[in-house]
C-alpha cells in the first residue's frame, strides 16, 4: 500500500514536470484538453459545473492508478485552457490542444455558442466532441455536419413543453386555475425557450395573461414582478438566466407572489439557490433535475463535495461527470483510438451517474430530466424523458 | 514616384506574397495563429488610418464588426458569399456616414463614449428584434475553411495598406494631418472638416464590417453578445497603439507582438490569462507610450543624432 502511495506520488510529480522529464517507469499518460471559460460572462456557470467535474474525474481515475488500454493502465494529464468565454479563443484554444500539446482526447467547451465555433475544429481533427451544455433545436442538422458531435443534455422543446405538461397536469388534476403569467429575459435561450413555450401554452389551453421580457442585465426586476402579480396569475413561469432566476425570486419573496406554481429557469438547480432562499425555496419549479434519491447520484455528489469542496448542482454538474465517464467507458473498450472511440459511442450503452446513456441516429442522448422541484431542501426531478425516479410535483405554499 | 516608394510597393508586395502561402505550411496550428494576425492588422491598420492623423479614439469596431458577421448570418442562405462581404462593407460604411454625422462635430470625450455605446445600441436593437421573432442565434454552416478566410483577410489587408497609401498622397490626407494638428486652423484654411472626417471615418467602419462578414463562416454560431462583444474594440486600440499610429506599418508592429504574446500568455497560463495580460497592457503603456514607431525613431534619432 505505502509503496503505492510512493508510486503514485512519483507519477504524479512527473506529470507535473512533463515536458521537461519523461515518465521512464511508467506508460505515457492519456492527454485530455480542456476548454471553457474561466473569465468573462460564463466563468460563473462553468466554476459551479464545468471544472470541479473535470478535476474530480481526473482525481478518481489517477487514484486507482489510470484507465485500462491495451492491458496496461495509464494514467490521465489534464491540459486547461481559458477561453475567456470568446469563440475566438475557443476556437485557437483546441486547435492548439489537437496540433500543439497533442491531446489524446478533448472535452467539450461550456456555452452552446462555444459548442458550435469549436464543432469544425473538433471534426477536422477527428476528435469525439460530447457536447453537454450545448442545448438547441438544431440537432439533427448538427449531428449531420458534424458526425463526431453527441448532445447529452436535452433539447429546447423538450425543456418548454414539460414544463407546460407539468403545469397542465396540475390544472387538470383540479389543483390550480388556468392563467399564465410568462416572463423571458431577452437574450438567447429565453427568447427561444419563451418561443418555443407560448404557442404550447395555448394549445394546452392556458390563458396567459401577462407577458412580457426585460433585457439581460436588469437590475430592478420588481415592476416584472408587480406586473406579474397585478395579472392576477395561477402560475407563475420566467424562462430565465442565473442572475435574474435569482432576482425575481428575490422580489417573489417580497410580493409574497400568490401562485400556486412558480417556475424559474436556468440555475434553479443550483445548490446556492436552495441556500439562499432556505424554506421559502420550497415547491419551485426549475429547468432540469436528477434523482437525487438514486445510489448512484448520492455516491458521486459525496465524492463531488470531498474532492472539489463544493455541492454539484442538480442539473448538469452530473450530466458533466457521465459525458467523462462515457469518454472513459469508450477508452477502456477500445483504447485511445479517437476513430474507434467516435464510432463506440454510437453503438454502445453507457452506464453512468445518470443511468443508462446511448445515443440515436442523431447523436443525440434521448434520456434527460427537463423539469425538477425544490422539495425538503433538495432539487428532485419531476420530469423527464426516459428517466426513472420523478417525484410527484407539490402546489408552492406561500413564501415563508 | 519616389525610388524609396517604388522600393517600399515592391517590398509590401513580397510580405504580402509570402503571407499568402501560409496556409501551404500549416494548415493548423500556426494558420490560426495567422488568422488572428490577419484580422488583427486590417482592424488596427483600418482604425488607425481614421484615429492616427485626427486622434479620436472610436471603439466602434465591435459595433461594425457585428454587423458584418450578421449580413453573412443573415444572407449566406440566399446570396453567394463574395456579396455578402461587398454588402457588409457597404453598411459599414453607412452606418460610419450616419454615426459620424451625428458625432464628428463633436470632439474628444463625446465621441469616445458614443462609439463605445454604438455596439451597445445595435446589440440591443438586435437583441429587440430576436425577442420580437423569437429567433435564437444564427447558424452559418458552410463549407469556407480556414485558408479561405485567410486569404481573404490578406486580400483585405492589402487593400487597406493601399487605400492608406493613396489616401496619405491625397488633399483627404494633407486635410487630416491639418486637422489632427489644429482643427481651428484647419477650418480658417477653408478645409471642411466635417466631411473630410466623416469620409474617413468610413474607411474603418466599412472594413470591420467586410471583416466581419468573412469571419462569419469560422464562428459557425453567431448570437449577439458574440458578435458585439466590447472586447474587440479594445483590443484594435491596444495593438494600434502599442504599435503606433504615425506609421501605415505602425500597427501591424504591434498586433503581431501583441498576438503573440497574447498567445504564449493563454498557453502558459491558463488561469492568470486576463490578469497577465492587464499587467502587460500597463508595462506597454509605462515603456513604449509612442508605440514601438515611437521606440524606432527615437533609436534612429540616437544613431544619427551624434553624427549630424
């Protein structure tokens, strides 16, 4: 065990070193490039759910002594870059990880936009791209231009119209009346999430009576809110990013918003939400979820918060983690072959953090949480495609 | 024509000739490195042609940039590429004609903050129009590669050096030396400075708008804090000036340190980039506060300076 532990130590001071030293004892390690921001407009998302993941992973694997290739394990060495949340940078950040640092494989930027600028560079070079927080409409199109791209976490109609599914099976379970209050943020995936969702909303028979967006950024968003409550709504629905998913709920609290569904998007899931708005928190609605409840889930978020000393989210954080254990299931099948590896992960089961993972015609993984709930202090699941464990939803009771 | 001109067209036309083959190298690594020095000299070159001689700063780059990746978003569909890029370059230059009118009679500070918030402005007019569609970002797929975009930008740089040439034999450029020195005396001589400056002003504008346009197929996924982000007009200023503006080469003798600097810096230390890189800005501007035209001539006038 101690001359393990000595081992291990000696490899890891070589990684460290590599570049000036090569490991003489042991085989080489695998290279895995990792691009995303770690300054500008996304840094924020991606410290909650892109790097610890990246780093608990490349922790778990060196500490039982590497992946398994060809009868021999290697270790793995992380290459981080910064693309300061700019396509450019993004863009000559992979290229100089495929061309330059020779990485074996490379993990997928953060941002649907950064997704799509890196996807030629990622094709040309033959490296497997396992997209995560890259959610679009556009998949079929996608996966047909670029045949190495997977998409793991879901689609834009699929996130709009479970979420109006929900809302319509509490209205017809007789538990809430039929008036919609619907606000977006104006920027990217609120316009197109609020698209998708006001033409279903009708179709399910809804009335929306307050509709309105506010531009990204917006620090005073109590007028949306006091518009929303004078509307006099059942439900209550923002298609929203973190800082104002935060914000309205914020002003929510002080209008004490009397609804009996209150549904805000993207960060809901994210354990800072839960804390800061404790018991007031309970029964809102959020875009994604897990079953927080599986084995599974509450082995990775133990070794999540031992090793990176932070909670993961309850969205993509575990999509994240299984997107590296499906690279890691492909590798140990079929080595380090990146050709080998691409056309693995489109005919094999991958068994990760989330349940089974495979992926259809269009590269496309069709089992995804797209609505979850804040209930007893924990984010659970309460719709999804093709997933086990969704809670049953609970009516929001008042703000204290 | 000058013997040392006729020197200097033959010599641009080698360094031009030699850029060209490039991507015949490197069709990886070094041209994406390339590619960033090609669009980072016919933005600065482009920027300093205006801001050198009058001295207003315009961070209206951005602005014009987005703009441009926008035509080629919009119309790649419908219209062949080569007219999207004349297109964009002339609403480049529209919007510099509209902006200038409505500005250069200003000086100093108002211009400064008003072509800061112009790329602001038509961010959010864009940004209003998508909330109004429901339309999310733009998808230009196509199949331009990397070298394309390459030679293109070459192509463009080319034509600013000569269009900077020809306008510093011009009256326009005799104009703006005047105005640059003293705009009261420029106006006494009877130079009508406003249209000299609004004409130039679209000089920059119509390039980084063509820019734009040819960028387009590289970013694959266009949306507006992408296209318009503030950063690039920043960066244009940073090169052209670390270089110098008082030279047409001045700034291309600071975007290709700058780049790659800027380069070594995200390699090497992925998680101090913007932190190194705003202590190099500040040690620029403390060392070489005329640019390295500003280092050179102050060498030159050392070398020479004992002898005459």
């Amino acid at each position: 065990m101690k001359r393990r532990t000595i081992l291990t130590t000696a490899a890891a001071a070589a990684l460290a070193l590599s570049g000036l030293t090569t490991t003489a004892h042991a085989a080489d390690p695998i290279k895995i490039g990792a691009v995303a921001a770690k300054t500008g407009p996304l840094a924020g998302g991606t410290a909650v759910t892109h790097w610890p993941n990246i780093r608990l992973w490349a922790h778990q694997i060196n500490e039982r002594g590497g992946l398994m290739v060809d009868g021999e394990k290697r270790m793995v060495e992380i290459i981080e870059y910064d693309d300061q949340t700019n396509p450019g940078e993004t863009i000559k950040a992979v290229q100089r990880l495929a061309t330059q640092d020779e990485a074996d494989f490379i993990v997928a930027p953060y941002g649907t936009g950064l997704n799509i600028a890196s996807a030629p560079i990622f094709a040309r070079y033959g490296y497997p791209h396992i997209a995560v927080s890259a959610i679009t409409d556009q998949i079929p199109d996608l996966a047909k231009k670029f045949p190495n791209m997977f998409f793991t976490l879901g689609n834009t109609s699929a996130l709009a119209a479970d979420a109006v599914g929900i809302l319509a099976q509490m209205r017809d379970e007789g538990k809430m009346g039929n008036k919609i209050a619907m606000v977006n943020v104006a920027d990217a995936f609120g316009i197109e999430l609020a698209a998708a969702a006001r033409p279903m909303f009708e179709e399910a028979g809804f009335e929306i009576v307050y509709d309105t967006s506010y531009p990204l950024g917006t620090q005073d968003l109590s007028p949306v809110v006091k518009g929303a409550k004078a509307a006099e709504p059942d439900a209550f629905v923002a298609w929203s990013y973190p800082p104002d998913t935060f914000g309205l709920t914020e002003q929510a609290m002080i209008e004490e918003l009397p609804v009996k569904a209150y549904y805000t998007a993207v960060a809901t899931p994210f354990p800072a939400f839960g804390g800061r708005f404790g018991a007031a928190a309970e029964g809102i609605l959020g875009a994604g979820g897990v079953n927080p409840d599986s084995a599974a889930f509450q082995d990775y978020a133990a070794a999540h918060e031992a090793v990176t000393g932070n909670k993961p989210d309850f969205w993509a954080s575990a999509t994240t983690y299984a997107s590296l254990q499906i690279l890691e299931q492909a590798i140990e099948a079929v080595g380090v072959d990146r050709a080998a590896v691409s056309a693995h992960l489109k005919e094999a089961t991958f068994d990760t953090v989330l349940g089974p993972i495979s992926f259809d015609e269009n590269n496309s993984n069709n089992a995804f949480w797209t609505v979850g709930q804040w209930q007893d202090g924990v984010f659970q699941g309460v719709a999804s495609r093709n997933r086990d464990g969704a809670k049953p939803v609970r009516l929001k009771d008042g703000w204290k | 024509m000058s013997s040392v001109e006729i020197r200097n067209l033959i010599l641009t036309a080698i360094a031009l000739g030699v850029c060209i083959l490039l991507p015949m190298a490197d069709s990886g690594y070094w041209l994406s490195i390339g590619l960033s020095i090609a669009m980072f000299t016919v933005l600065a070159t482009s920027w300093a042609l205006f801001s050198g001689p009058t001295h207003y700063i315009s961070l209206a780059t951005a602005a014009f940039f987005g703009v441009g990746t926008y035509t080629t978003g919009l119309g790649f569909e419908t219209l062949p590429f080569w007219s999207l890029v004349a297109l964009a370059g002339m609403f480049g230059a529209l919007m510099a004609a509209l902006v200038g009118l409505a500005t250069l009679r200003l000086s100093g500070v108002y211009f400064v903050i008003f072509t800061l918030g112009l790329a602001e402005l038509v961010r959010q007019v864009i940004t209003w129009a998508q909330n109004q569609s429901g339309q999310k970002g733009l998808y230009v797929l196509t199949d331009i590669t990397e070298a394309m975009i390459y030679w293109m930008l070459i192509a463009l740089a080319a034509a600013v050096y000569l269009t900077g040439w020809l306008i510093g034999r011009s009256r326009l450029g005799f104009a703006l030396r005047i105005i640059g020195d003293d705009e009261t005396v420029a106006a006494h001589s009877g130079i009508n400075t406003a249209r000299a400056k609004v004409l130039l002003f679209m000089v920059p504008g119509a390039v980084a708008a063509m820019t734009g346009a040819i960028l387009a197929p590289r970013y694959v996924y266009i949306e507006p804090s992408l296209a318009f982000t503030p950063m690039l007009s920043f960066q244009v200023v940073i090169m052209a000036l670390l270089g110098g503006t008082g030279r047409l080469w001045g700034p291309l003798a600071g975007v290709v340190p700058f780049t790659l600097l800027w380069e070594s810096i995200s390699s090497n230390f992925p998680n101090q980039t913007t932190l190194l890189l705003g202590l190099s800005f500040l040690l620029i501007v403390y060392a070489l506060p005329r640019g390295f035209v500003g280092l050179l001539d102050r060498l030159r006038q050392r070398v020479t300076g004992g002898v005459s």
